[in-house]
C-alpha cells in the first residue's frame, strides 16, 4: 500500500478518490447554503444548520471532510511539483497561450485559489460558529427549538458587504471550472477511459460545474440585488 501512495499513479489515484468524496460533500453544503434564499425568515437555513451541527453522524464525518481537504491540497501540490521538475518549460505556442484559461491546464492554480476562498470562507463563518461566536449568534426558537441564528450571521456579511458578495461569486465560479474538469479527470484515473464513457462523464461533469457556479454565486448575489 504504502509503495502505491509513494508511486506517482497511486498519489493521483488517492487524489481522485478525495477529490469525488469533496464533490458529494460540496452538493450536500450547496443544498444547505441555497435555503438562505429560499425563506426570508432564515427558519428553514437555521434548521438545517443546527441540524448539521448538531446530527452525530455529521459530527464523525467533518474531521474525515477536514482530512480529505487535506489531502487533496497536498496530494495536488506534490503531483504539480512533480509534473514541473519532469517539464520544467511550459508550452510556448500560440495555440496553449490562447487556451491559458483552461481548468485542465491549471487544476492547480484554481485549487490554490479555491483554497484562499475556503480560508476566508471558514474565517466568516465556521471558526464564530464553532469557536469564537458572535454577538449575530443569539440563541432564537424555532419550531420549539432552541438553536443558534446562523441565518443572522450570514445574511449580515451578504447584505453590508458588498466586496466579500463578490469574492463569493467569484469563488462559486472559481469551484464550477475545478470540478468541471475534475469530475472526469479522477474517474479517467481510476481506470474508466473508455471513449463513449469520457464523453458522457465530461457533459455530466460540465453540468455539474455549472450547477455548483451558479448555485453558489446565487447566493451573494440574491442578498446584493435584494437588499
């Protein structure tokens, strides 16, 4: 085992695997961030976070979620460096200049910029739920349940400052180009390069980041426009 992480198809394997495991988790935390427009009470977003918060299964799975971030931050830094020290010159040609902007050309550059949004992400609002609190925080009934208002915290950022709805929305994209190319870039590394197979992993895949860019931008841009 430890000769196949060590080999360079078993790190990319490994990282294909944590990358699949990230993109259901991202669908569930998409789910959830798309009740803040869904009910201008914030009841239903405040459910389902204290629901998250409090469900034990939830709290097993986020120190494995946190892992696989992890993991897939060092596992695509090594892969990158590697590629660098086998090609140390990039492509010089007009054609890959015009395709600069291509997320299968630069996996790691929006990882590393996904991962700035994910910092300041958990600075906004998992370190004041988990640790630090926040006056926004109160404690609020609803539906006979005692419960924090998460909704009071996150609406707030959204609706007085403009600058981080649009850091939001460009990180919303940022994640639609990532999995966009790779959804089917890790299940092309576990084995299923069959063409007709490819084609119609790269439309779902496609889908998919679109689905994330858009659903994750609407957010920011629900409370810019709406308030």
């Amino acid at each position: 085992m430890s000769n196949f992480l060590s080999a360079s198809i078993g790190r990319k394997v490994f990282m294909s695997l944590t990358g699949l495991f990230l993109i259901s988790f991202l669908f569930v935390h998409l789910t959830l961030n798309l009740f803040l427009i869904f009910d201008n009470s914030g009841n239903l977003f405040n459910q389902a976070a204290h629901f998250m918060a409090t469900n034990p299964i939830i709290k097993i799975v986020e120190p494995i979620l946190a892992l696989g971030f992890i993991i897939h931050i060092i596992w695509s830094g090594w892969i990158t460096l590697e590629n660098m020290k086998a090609r140390p010159q990039g492509y010089a040609s007009g054609d890959q200049l015009l395709k600069w902007w291509a997320p299968s050309k630069n996996m790691f550059i929006l990882g590393a910029m996904i991962l700035v949004f994910l910092v300041l992400h958990l600075f906004n609002f998992w370190v004041k739920i988990k640790f630090t609190g926040d006056p926004l925080l109160g404690q609020i009934t609803v539906a006979g349940a005692e419960m924090e208002n998460t909704y009071a915290l996150v609406s707030n950022l959204f609706i007085h400052y403009p600058l981080y709805d649009l850091i939001y929305v460009l990180g919303g994209i940022l994640v639609g180009l990532h999995i966009s190319h790779g959804f089917w870039s890790a299940f092309q590394t576990i084995g299923l390069s069959n063409i007709n197979w490819m084609k119609r992993l790269k439309y779902i895949a496609n889908l998919i980041g679109i689905v994330f860019a858009v659903g994750f931008s609407s957010i920011p841009l629900y409370f810019l426009i709406k308030f």
